[in-house]
C-alpha cells in the first residue's frame, strides 16, 4: 500500500490483491516466479501496481487470474470531491484508532501512511477497500454524508435541555435578562487537562463513545457547525496571558478543533494553537512556519516566556482554539 511508484497513489486494483490473497503464495514465491523487484511485487500483491499487456498474460497463464480485470484501471473521484472525501478519510481513521483490533493494526498504519501523502487520490476503490477492512465503517457517511461515522454508533447527541430553568430569569420589571437558547445548538465534547494528558489529545470523536464518558470528561458547548472534531482543554500556566483581552489565562477551558489540512495552509494570522509534540502539550501563537528548516516558531502572549521552535518531526496533532467556553471572573 505504501507509495513506491509514481501512479501508485492513484491506483487500486481489488481484483489483484484479493486473487493473491487466495492464491496464498508468499512474496518471495511470487518474485521468483515473476523474476521482478520486492518492490514491484509488493505493490502488486497489494493491488497498487497498474499491469500491461505482457504482466497480465505471466499472472494468467501462472497463476491463472483473469487478463481483463488484471488490467482494468481504477477511476479516481471527481476533483470537486477529492478534497472533501480526503478530509472526511483523514478524520475517520482518527476516530478508528482506538476502535481496531490487535490484528487490523499494521493494516491501520497502511492506511494512515497512504492518506498522509499530500498527492494521495481517492477512489471509489480505495473508499471500497477501506470498508471492507474495517466493517463497522459507515460508507454512506464518507461518500453522501448519510448517517454516523460508525454504523455501531447511535444517533448523534444533542445537548441538555436548558429552557426549563433559563426561560424563568426575568429581571424586576419583567423583562427576560437572557434568553434560552434551543437545545440543538449545543454539543457535548471530550473534555482534557492538559497538565494531566500526555501523548495524542481525544480519543474516539464520535458521540456515542463521548456519552458514555464519566461527567467529569466532557462538557456541553455551544454547537460549532463547521466539521470536525472538537475537544475541550483547560489551559495550564500564564504564558498565554499577558493581562489583555485576547490572553488565556490559568484555567480556562478552550474549544479546540483537530487540523487536518496541510501545515502549509494554517491560518497563523487568524488563530491561536494547541500543538501536541513529542515533549508534550503547548498553547501559543505560531509566528513563522520554515519549510526549508521544517521548524515552527511558536509565540507566547507573556513576554517573560521565550519564542519555542518546534520541529515538523516534533509534532503529533495541531488544534485550533476556536474559543474560550469556560473562564472565571477575574477582578
């Protein structure tokens, strides 16, 4: 699966890999009768190496699989949706990781490494493979957008009716002081302390795993309708606080959305960030991102705190701070 070779990225033949599957042979086997690369066969095998005339008549009259659909040629999505179904991908296998099977790991990272690659195209055969490997995946939610991630998963949560009690606040002539806001614009997202998390921030997304969560691990928000995948942290420390109205202060709690587009297109002058790093968790401004030194300059509202450079190899997630959702009162 991995991407050896130029069209690789862009091609899938199940046919192939399913036949070598059955067929049981092992690589070596397969390299010695075809008298190729480890390379080549291992794509092969895998369905990720388009087949001439000349392979396709070796693997017939070897192995006796069929010339036409050796050589039939996978079509990739339209353009217009080659973005949205990648993004949709990159999410999904992050909400899976905690869902697969000793046994579906390897296959995972296979997977994880291909949808990596910037110049990755999706096909129906790819989307078609995917689900197949892991059976509790929701096609119809990748391609049409129909239904949860995971067919396992109830229905998505709303969150907790507050009209009962905020609809009763009047002020003394009678007038409401607030107003109540419908149910269906919150949602209920994991909840972090990040001075007490180490490794990748949230876990599985979705909202049924986020229910069963004790209290204490999640919070209700108001309801972000843009998609992805939020989280909850509380800030820890006063390196983003520098006594303004844009500072985060010790103990707030943030909403935090998952980036998953390239590093190259985040809004560094829009956004603030949570990056999780090999060394742990930090909340800054980015300032500078260095392709050639593949370093990222973060800032800290606090002049006390020095600029970090965080290297590319560093980084595990990058998040968002959409907002702050939580913030106490301070005089």
């Amino acid at each position: 699966m991995k991407n050896n070779l130029n069209n690789q990225n862009s091609y899938f033949n199940k046919y192939i890999k399913d036949a070598f599957l059955q067929l049981g042979k092992k690589q070596s086997e397969v390299i010695a009768d075809l008298q190729v690369s480890q390379p080549y066969v291992s794509a092969l095998m895998n369905g990720r190496k388009p087949v001439g005339k000349e392979m396709a008549g070796k693997l017939n009259s070897l192995y006796g699989f069929d010339i036409a659909k050796v050589m039939s040629i996978a079509s990739p999505l339209a353009p217009n949706q080659q973005k949205t179904i990648l993004k949709k991908l990159k999410k999904l296998l992050i909400s899976l990781r905690n869902r697969i099977t000793p046994e579906q790991q390897q296959t995972f990272k296979q997977y994880e490494a291909l949808l990596s690659q910037g110049e990755t195209i999706v096909t129906q055969e790819l989307i078609e493979e995917i689900a197949t490997t892991f059976p509790d995946i929701n096609k119809e939610w990748i391609t049409d957008n129909k239904g949860t991630m995971f067919l396992s998963d109830n229905t998505l949560i709303n969150g907790k009716d507050l009209s009962h009690s905020i609809s009763k606040l009047k002020s003394k002539n009678g007038t409401k002081e607030v107003s109540p806001v419908a149910e269906q614009n919150y949602m209920m997202v994991e909840y972090v302390d990040l001075s007490a998390s180490a490794g990748m921030l949230g876990g599985d997304f979705s909202a049924d795993v986020i229910d069963k969560l004790p209290d204490t691990h999640k919070r209700l928000v108001p309801r972000e309708y843009r998609e992805g995948s939020y989280l909850v942290v509380r800030v820890n420390g006063d390196s983003m606080d520098d006594g303004t109205k844009r500072s985060l202060s010790d103990g707030d709690e943030i909403l935090i959305r998952l980036w998953t587009d390239p590093i190259e297109t985040l809004p560094i002058r829009s956004k603030l960030f949570v990056l999780t790093t090999r060394s742990g968790h930090i909340v800054k401004q980015i300032t500078k991102i260095d392709h050639n030194k593949k370093v990222i300059t973060c800032h800290s509202f606090n002049p006390l705190y020095p600029d970090q450079v965080v290297d590319f190899n560093e980084l595990i997630q990058i998040f968002t701070v959409e907002k702050i959702v939580n913030s106490k009162i301070r005089f």
